[in-house]
C-alpha cells in the first residue's frame, strides 16, 4: 500500500492557529473537505481521510457551506448496506 507524507516546515506549524497535539487531525480534516469540495474524492473516502463517522463528516460539510452531492457510488453503498440489514 502507498502512503503520502506531506513536509511542513516548522515555523508554518507553529503559524497554524491549532493546538499543536491537533494539527495532523486538523490538516486531515481540511484536507478531505477541499478534495471533496473540489470532486477530487468522493464523500466516503473523503470521511475516510478525515478520519470521520458519516454523519459527523456530513456536519462538518454544513459547517463549511459545502453541499453534498449524493452519486451513484453513494447510493450503490447505501443499498448494499439495506439489504445487508434485512
């Protein structure tokens, strides 16, 4: 499996307005949100990133003014999980 590492400096570190224990959690978060923003990930993979339950990820949109663009991916996994609890 790949994995992406992302090189900050320090002093932009220290520059963010988060508590240093939050800024990964932090970073992950905005990340997800933009790349979801920008159609470049679909919402579930983005709550993924983001490290999110579903409808907390959900909210964090609303917060932003971002809209949710419900697709066919979305809606194949929330018939999958249907008939998983029948």
């Amino acid at each position: 499996m790949n994995q992406v590492s992302i090189n900050i400096q320090e002093h932009l570190v220290q520059a963010m307005k988060v508590p240093a224990s939050e800024v990964q959690k932090r970073l992950k978060r905005e990340l997800a949100v933009r790349l979801y923003e920008k159609g470049l990930l679909p919402f579930g993979k983005a709550r993924e990133l983001a490290e999110m339950p579903r409808w907390a990820f959900h909210d964090l949109l609303g917060e932003e003014g971002i809209q949710r663009c419900y697709d066919m991916e979305e809606l194949e996994d929330d018939l999958k999980t249907l008939e998983e609890l029948k």
